[in-house]
C-alpha cells in the first residue's frame, strides 16, 4: 500500500525547480499578505528557481479556483511555455482550489502555508525540530489527502461495495493518524527532558532571557554577540529552527540563561505554532524577552506588530519586554542609543549585532531589567582568595571594595542568588551580610 501523496509532500521544494510566483493582491483588503518582497524572500530561502512572478488584483476570492477562469488560463499557457513545475500563490488556498488548480495547470500547485512548511523542512537540524515539522507537515497534509484520489471518490461504500479509491484514502488516513500519535509520543518525552532543564535553571534561580521577533531580524547574530557561540547565522528567512540556550556572564548582572527561538513571520500556519510549542517555551518562561527588530526595514512597524500577535497567543505578553532595534548599521548616521519610558525605564535600545556598537547600552537595559532577581552582599576574601576579585571585577558585580588591617578584602557586590552561592562555595570566601538593599553598608 503505497502513500503517493505523501511521498509527494515530503520531498523538499528547494531542489531548483522551475517556479512560477502567484502574488494575489486583494483590494478588498480581507486578508494581509507579507508582502511580494517577503514572498519572493521565502521563495529564494527554499533553492526554488524563480522563472516569472505574476501579481494578480481580484476584489474577492473564487469559489473554484480562487482567482478567475481567465487568470487561470493565462498561468496554463506560461506554465505550458516556460515547462513549469511548481505554481505558488501568495495566499491561503483551500484544500479544493488548490486540487482544481493543479488539475486545470497540470502541475504541482502550493500555497504560502505550504512553502513556509517546506522551507522548515530544509532547515530543521534537530532531532525535536525534525519531529516538530514533519508533525506539522502531516497535520497540513491531512486536510488535503483527497488530492490524487478525486477520480475514485465517488465509489460506493460497505461490504462488497467498496471502491479501491476509498480504501486507499482510508490506509493513507490511518497511516498519517498513526504517525501524528508516534510523533506526539517521541515529542512528549524530548518534552520532560526540556522540562527538567528548566526547573533545573529555575532552582538554581538562573535569570532567564529568551530571544523574539521577525524571521531574519539577526536574532542569532545577537545571540553569538552575547554568548560567544557560533550559532548558524545568516541573511535569510528561517536561518535558525533549533531553539539554542547557552549560559552568559553579562556585565553589572552576573550569570543568566539565553535563548535563541525559531523566528516569526506575518500569518505563521497554525500548524507550525502547534507544533513548535516547546520551543517557544521558552519564550515564556523568560524573564526578560528581547524583541528583536530590524531597524533598517521600512515594513518594521507591521512587524513589530505580527510579532506581539504572537507573542499574546502563546501567552508570553506579560514578561518584561526590551525592544532591540538591530542593524542600525545599516542607517546612514545613525547611533547607537536607548529610550526610556517616563518612569526612566530602559525599554528600547538601538545597536548592531553585526559590529557590536551599541550591546554595552543592551547589557545596561539587562541590568535594569534583572534587577528584581538580584541580591545585595558583602563578602569578605583571604589573602590567599584575593584572586577572586577578577573574577568578579570581569563581569562588574562590586559596588565598593576596601582592604582592611589583615590583608583582607571587604566587597560589597550586587550579585544574583545562584552566582552568590557559587561563590560562598570557594574556599576563604565568607559572608558577612546580605539583603534586597542596594544601600552600601561598608564603613
């Protein structure tokens, strides 16, 4: 028993295939697109050989084919001309338009929910991230299984009367059902094990700070700017799939959790936001989210705007939020800077993950952000421990330091709890006081 279309669907689009792009514009203004920028963006980020790229105008959608009879025939004689093998149309088909599309231009026809699949497909690295995507490929799939069997629909059903067509759409069915339950059940486990990290790092009262925005925004880059990992960046639509944590020592707020997340984009399928759920966990066990933002697009608004939809739905619009507006090397003139709110509040900060100009005034964003978490001591070290102090001094925890009559050093450092304990664990290291005070008490 042979799964055609499943077979079908599985193969990745990006392998150079003559393509024709099918921008549909909709001046009634019911349904938003990304843009034919974006559009032509996911198409390159997929290998797909871009032959011709029609913009159609229509005030409202068709029933049969989504665009109309006449624009149907014009795209069959460019595919016919131009040996076309794959049709893409900007929006949201229905599993029917697409059938009749493919039908009436006698080639393999997706919309953009199809493609962003794809395009996931060629770049999850992960054993989760894998499992995530092909999850939400068969999810997809399932509401378009008719495809390929529409000439034997018609069979009748029940004992003696049932058709070959029908019995071959229920075993694909049944094999798809049987894979999403499989899929679920490896996911759950790569699932505790997630969870285990996280109420490792919230025992241990590790800050928390996670990564989001806009695909191709240099989330990554930035993450490779804090971090000093080496995190695969690049300038394209969903360079990163596999959500990356990393530990950081940041300046003035000592050891933290980073997150690099898979990157959003206007109208992301709903099967992707289901299936990527415990990636973007993350998200919102975060402390501090830094909403990444490319500062040189001019579409940065919208944006900024499609990310907080998403953002509210995977129910992460409480925590703390500094906005990074990246790439500002990309402006002519443009410094790097931070805007405060009337409270004197850090909320926005402008730099370049690219150069680094500008992650001192994030770093101070951070600090102000954490503060909450962190906790006011004053240690006293040994003359043999004296070499803490640069270790200390390399991430800017202390306040004030003085060297009293026995050779001994007095800190008093702003440190969180977990670094505290860490460092009351090293020998000739004793506390003297600690409280949520930021008052000095060294006389």
């Amino acid at each position: 028993m042979t799964m055609e279309l499943f077979d079908r669907q599985k193969e990745a689009v990006g392998q150079g295939e003559r393509t024709i792009l099918v921008n549909v514009e909709l001046t009634s203004g019911n349904q938003s697109t990304g843009g034919i920028d974006e559009f032509k963006q996911l198409a390159d980020s997929s290998g797909l050989n871009i032959v011709k790229t029609l913009t159609i105008k229509i005030s409202f959608t068709k029933a049969q084919y989504f665009i109309g009879t006449g624009k149907v025939d014009e795209l069959a004689m460019l595919v016919d001309e131009n040996e076309i093998e794959i049709v893409i149309f900007s929006l949201q088909l229905s599993p029917s338009q697409e059938r009749n599309l493919e039908k009436a231009l006698k080639c393999q026809v997706m919309d953009r929910t199809g493609l962003i699949l794809d395009i996931f497909a060629l770049r999850a690295n992960s054993f989760e991230g894998k499992l995530q995507v092909e999850l939400a490929q068969l999810k997809h799939l399932s509401t378009r299984l008719v495809r390929g069997w529409t000439h034997l629909e018609r069979q009748k059903g029940g004992i003696g009367l049932r058709g070959p067509g029908e019995t071959q759409l229920e075993t694909d069915k049944r094999l798809i059902s049987i894979r999403i339950k499989n899929i679920n059940k490896r996911l759950l486990k790569v699932h505790k094990q997630h969870d285990l990290g996280r109420k490792s790092r919230v025992k241990n009262q590790l800050p928390m700070i996670s990564l989001a925005g806009y695909t191709n925004a240099g989330k990554s880059t930035l993450f490779n700017l804090l971090t000093k990992a080496q995190v695969y960046a690049d300038d394209k639509l969903f360079a990163t799939l596999d959500s990356t944590i990393r530990r950081v020592m940041l300046p003035a707020s000592g050891e933290a959790v980073i997150a690099d997340t898979v990157g959003f984009i206007q109208d992301l399928p709903h099967e992707l936001i289901e299936a990527f759920k415990s990636t973007l966990e993350e998200t919102r066990q975060a402390n501090v989210l830094l909403h990444v933002v490319d500062a040189s697009d001019q579409n940065s608004r919208d944006k900024i705007e499609q990310v907080e939809k998403i953002i509210e739905q995977i129910d992460a619009k409480e925590i703390p939020t500094i906005i990074v507006m990246n790439k500002i090397d990309g402006i002519n003139d443009f410094q790097p800077r931070i805007d405060k709110d009337n409270e004197g509040k850090i909320y926005r900060v402008w730099l370049s993950a690219q150069t680094g100009d500008g992650v001192e005034l994030l770093y101070e964003a951070l600090s102000q952000s954490l503060s909450g978490m962190m906790t006011s001591a004053s240690i006293k070290l040994d003359v043999q421990s004296a070499y803490i102090r640069s270790e200390i001094h390399k991430v800017g925890f202390i306040k004030k330091e003085i060297m009293n009559e026995f050779g001994q050093w007095l800190l008093e450092i702003n440190v969180t709890s977990h670094y505290l304990e860490r460092l009351l664990d090293k020998q000739g290291v004793s506390l003297l006081w600690k409280q949520k005070s930021q008052q000095s008490q060294i006389a």
